[in-house]
C-alpha cells in the first residue's frame, strides 16, 4: 500500500462487487474470470485501497481528487487535515475508520498519523450525485509514535471496538479501542519492518487480516 501528496477523499461507486472479483484459474487450461472496468482513472492518479458496503457500494480510497469517466463516483467526506491515507476497515454497519496522516515526496512524516471514524449512517444525495447529509467524519486517535499506519483490519468478526494497524516502518501492529481511544503494540518484529528505511518505496509489514481461527496473516 502507498500514499502521496494528495488530499483524502472516500469515493462512492454504486456497483456490484462482483463485477470485481478476480480469481487466478487453479489450472491454467481454464479462463479466468471475466473483468469489467467500473471507472477510470485520469493518468496519473492512485486508487489506494476499497472496502464494500452492505448495500454492495465500494468505497474507493483516493489519494488525488480525479475527474471520472464511466460510472460517475460521489464524493462522499474529505480529510484537509490529511495529505494521504492508506487503510480503511468496518466495525459497524456503514461506519468506517481510516488511517491517514502526511507525507513529504515518498517520505512519511513522523506522529503525523491518526485514525479517524467516517459514519456514513446520516449520508444521504439526490440520484443527481448532489450530497443532501454528509458523512460525519471525527477524530479517534492520534498516534504520535508512529511513522506510518498502513494496514487495517478489524480485530475480529464479533468485535465492534476493537481495529488491528500495521506500520510499515517499525514493523509494528498496533490494536485500537475505538471506545476508550486507546492503543497499545500487539505485535513488533525487526522482520516486519522497513529495515531502516523511512521511504514509502520500502515497506516492511503491509495489508494485515485475521482469520476466524484467530490467525493474523500479512504480506510484505
């Protein structure tokens, strides 16, 4: 995962999720399955990360503020505080948390990340596009000790408090209480880390998903 330069924004598809799942055929005789594009992208642009709505509406992490073509996409809440945001996970129905914070060149900027709560229970617009209740969009926590928050995802299926985020630098998952606003390390492996390096290029630890069996599994 990556962030730039660029303001956040969460975007609005209204499609099928289906229309984007991708499988890689078990025998390569067999075809894979058919891709559709949804919405493009003007060059240069960067689609950082997706989380799917009940409803099967994708919300589509940008770290630009792009002009579509195809299926028209709608802003739905805005991070000035922000200049890049790199994970997104659900804990309850339409409510959402994003880990952003700011970066110079390919550089994170050190303490600058937080986690925030983007509701999107009182988000409502005209079949126009136009927003007649915007998404409510609050400060959680701040994380001074961090250099990069990365990966997110829920702790497990039955917790609705609790978020699991990796930084990509220390080689650091942190678990978040999104009730009390509080954090601690989990888990922290010099092998999970940049190996000292603070570029957004060199990453260590990445995407992060715990399995039903309690498993955390994540790629580098």
């Amino acid at each position: 995962m990556f962030i730039s330069t660029f303001q956040f924004c969460l975007i609005l598809l209204s499609v099928s999720f289906a229309t984007l799942v991708w499988s890689a055929p078990i025998d390569a005789r067999i075809p894979p399955y058919p891709l559709t594009v949804v919405a493009e992208f003007p060059s240069p642009s960067w689609v950082e990360n997706l989380a799917v709505r009940e409803n099967g509406d994708l919300l589509v992490i940008s770290l630009s503020l792009p002009s579509f073509t195809g299926k028209s996409p709608i802003l739905v809440a805005s991070i000035s505080q922000a200049t890049g945001v790199a994970g997104i996970a659900e804990l309850e129905k339409d409510v959402f948390y994003v880990a952003a914070g700011n970066i110079s060149g390919l550089t994170p900027i050190e303490a600058s990340m937080a986690v925030r709560r983007v509701n999107l229970r009182p988000f409502s617009f005209e079949n126009c596009g136009n927003i007649v209740t915007p998404a409510k969009v609050e400060l959680v926590a701040s994380f001074p000790d961090t250099i990069f928050l990365n990966g997110m995802c829920r702790l497990s299926s039955t917790n609705n408090s609790k978020l699991l985020i990796s930084d990509s630098i220390l080689g650091s998952v942190f678990m978040l209480d999104v009730n009390t606003k509080t954090y601690a390390i989990s888990i922290t492996n010099p092998a999970m880390s940049a190996q000292g390096s603070a570029s957004g290029i060199e990453m260590g630890i990445n995407g992060i998903h715990v399995f039903e069996d309690g498993e955390l599994r994540t790629g580098r």
